[in-house]
C-alpha cells in the first residue's frame, strides 16, 4: 500500500512540475509577445512625434501687389520682397534687408507666378496672399529652434526674431496643414519638398512589377504544381526558386544595372527599369505562395473534374486555378509590400538622382518613396528631420494597409474544406 502511494505522489509531483514549466514557458512568450510590441510601440511613437510636425508649415499674409513690370521680367520673388519691404519700412540696411527677405521661402515667387497663370486678370491688383516662411522661421513656430538660446547659438537672430513676433501680433504669421506634402515633388529648401514624385514612382514601379511578376509566376507555379514531371530537373528548379527567394535584394539591383541598363540600355532612373527590378525580386515569393496555395486545393476538386471528362488543362483552368486564386493574390500582394519598401535595387539603377518633376510616364526619370527617405535623412538641413519621419509614416501606412487587402482578401474568399 505504501508502495503505490508513494508511486501515486511520485506522478502527482512530475505532474506539478510539468504545470511549473507551462506556466513558465507561457510566462516567456507573454513577455516575449508585450516587449515587441513594446518597442514597436516606441518606435512608432518616436517617428510619430518627429514627423507630427512635416504635416503643417509655417505661413505669411502678404500684401502683394502683381506688379506688371515685374511680371513681364519674371522677377517673382522681386514682388514677395517689395511686400515684405513695406511691410517693415524702417529696416534699410543690405544685411537685414537680405535677412527680412530671407523670412519667406526663397520659392514663394513660384506660388504667385501659379496664381498669375491661373488668374491673369489678377497683373496690376493688390491681394493678401498666404506664402511659405523659410525652413528656419519655420522651425522657430514649431518650437525646434530655442529662442532663449544666445543668438551666436541659434541660425536665426534677435531681429529676425522680433519681425518674427510682430507679424504674429498681427495674425499675419501662422501654423497651416502643408498640403504641399502631398502635392509636390521633390526641392532643396525643406519648406517646399513633397513626396509626390516618390510616390508616383513608386506607384508606377509597382505596377510594372505586379503586371510581369504575378502572371508569370502564377503560371510557373500551377505548371511546377501540377504539370512539370517529378525528376531531377524540376527539383534543381525549385531548390534555385527557393533560393532566389532568399537572395540579398541589392543582387537584383545589380543584375538590373548589369543587364536591363548596360546591355539593353533602358532609361536610368526610370519606373520601368525599378518594376522589371523588382519583378525579378518578387517572383520567387509568388511562385512560393502560389504553389502553397494550389497544394491547399483538395485532390477530391481534381478527382470530380476529371470524373466529369474535363481534360487536365480544363480541370487545372476551371475548378483548381478559382480556389487557389485568392491566397496567390495573398501571396501576390505581400511580395509587393516587401517591394515597396526596398531601396537597395533602386539606388543601384540610379534612382536616387535628385527629381524635382512629376513624372508622368514609366520611362520618366523619378524616385522612389524608400529612397526618397534615405535622401533627406542624409541631408544636412534640420527641416529635412521631420519631413523624413513624415514620410516614413506614409510608407507604413501604405504597408500596413496592403497587409490589411492582403489580410481582408484571404478572410473573405478563403475556403475551408
């Protein structure tokens, strides 16, 4: 009797100590799970803060007069300048002159010459027009530049600083949303740039790289999957498939700067060249997932095809191809978020030439999003500091939001068998 009770407490106590270990391997994963999500928290938090301020821009009401001899001499800035002139009388001296000048952007002429060739009627009329600050006045009304500062530690002086205070008391200077963010190209004043033109690249980059990889690689995939004879030479196929799937996305940069610009002598800089580049890199992945997905088919929707008298082809084409559908498209689409976010191929095909215009075809010298980030964040400028965490907000946004397709997708038309 004794015996068996002691056996009985033996298994109670390994019992207990296998629930120890559960619990405590459950312990680590929570923990594990809460600190990524902790420092993912973090770091969206810090970009967030830092690109909050990119989303609004320093503004001045001016009273502009649309001289016509200025615009007949094209002396646009010369107006934001007369304005600024009477503005402050009293400053007559070069240096503050050029200092008072400097408080609008050196671009605001731009504005005024759109709104002349939007508007000719308005040559020889006196309007308040609100112009961009320079990227300094505008980091002092964000609060980056320290005003108390001494004026030998700070890019903006005690003058500038007191015009600064005396258009604020006359509601003349102000905070506004940038839309300019969203509308413009490229520039090398901070206060004018916009990801418009890296967005669009990257937008034509994707679609070229969507129309040559999906098609060619749900095609490898259903013949690999259920055409290509089991030897040798289709198992060299996908070990190299799986391989390349793994391959460092700058080898592709090169292969495309190699191939697709010294030897087929495409345009550099261009969408099409970065969507041919990223095709090649993406293709792996949507053969991957295509093939996952035809396996997922049950054989019983091949064997009933066939039963029918559907040919293979039919059969592949009619009932397994549909059912697949929807996870290469998964599939399709994830690989397309790692391609949006990649830089690496691009630069190495020139796409980090500085471009200031819209493109408007795939062969227009453009930028990509991820490259334009790395750009400003190698500037020197302090205004470039935000608008590169700005951007970078834009480009999570435009991943998370092609996982989320990618996610609603495979909800919506997954069939459980």
């Amino acid at each position: 009797m004794s015996e068996s009770l002691s056996h009985a407490q033996r298994i109670e106590a390994g019992l207990a100590r296998r629930y120890r270990a559960e619990r405590r391997f459950r312990m680590y994963g929570i923990v594990a799970i809460a600190a990524a999500i902790g420092f993912l928290a973090l770091l969206l938090t810090a970009i967030g803060f830092r690109g909050a301020g990119a989303f609004q821009q320093t503004e001045i009401a001016l009273e502009i007069t649309f001289d016509e001899a200025l615009i007949k001499d094209n002396d646009w800035q010369g107006m934001v300048k007369a304005s600024l002139g009477k503005a402050f009388p009293d400053v007559t001296g070069r240096r503050d002159k050029r200092n008072l000048y400097g408080l609008a952007s050196s671009g605001a002429g731009f504005d005024l010459r759109a709104m002349v060739l939007a508007d000719p009627a308005l040559a020889g009329r006196t309007q308040t027009v609100w112009l961009p600050a320079s990227d300094d006045v505008d980091m002092l009304m964000k609060g980056v530049i320290d005003r108390t500062l001494p004026e030998g530690d700070r890019r903006i002086t005690d003058q500038e600083i007191a015009w600064i205070d005396a258009l604020a008391a006359q509601n003349r200077i102000d905070l506004k949303f940038n839309t300019r963010f969203f509308t413009s190209g490229d520039s090398r004043e901070p206060e004018l740039a916009g990801i418009l033109g890296a967005l669009t690249g990257s937008l034509f980059s994707l679609f070229v790289c969507f129309i040559l990889s999906f098609p060619l690689g749900v095609m490898a995939a259903v013949y690999l999957q259920e055409f290509a004879p089991k030897n040798i030479w289709t198992d060299i196929i996908e070990v190299n498939i799986n391989n390349l799937a793994a391959v460092p996305s700058i080898v592709f940069g090169l292969l495309g700067l190699g191939i697709l610009l010294n030897v087929m002598h495409l345009p550099r800089s261009a969408s099409l060249v970065g969507g041919i580049v990223l095709a090649l890199m993406t293709m792996p992945t949507v053969i991957i997932a295509g093939r996952a997905a035809l396996q997922s088919v049950p054989p019983s929707i091949r064997e009933a095809a066939l039963g029918m008298g559907a040919s293979p082809v039919q059969t592949v084409l009619h009932h397994v191809l549909p059912l697949a559908m929807p996870g290469m498209l998964t599939g399709a689409i994830i690989g397309m978020a790692r391609a949006l976010g990649e830089s690496a191929p691009l630069l190495m095909i020139g796409m980090v030439a500085f471009v200031v215009d819209i493109p408007k075809t795939l062969t227009d010298a453009s930028t990509a999003l991820p490259v334009q980030i790395y750009l400003w964040a190698d500037s020197p400028e302090r205004a470039f500091s935000e608008r590169t965490a700005a951007a970078i907000i834009v480009l999570l946004a435009f991943l998370i939001t092609m996982n989320m397709v990618a996610i609603v997708m495979r909800k919506k038309f997954e069939r459980k068998w």
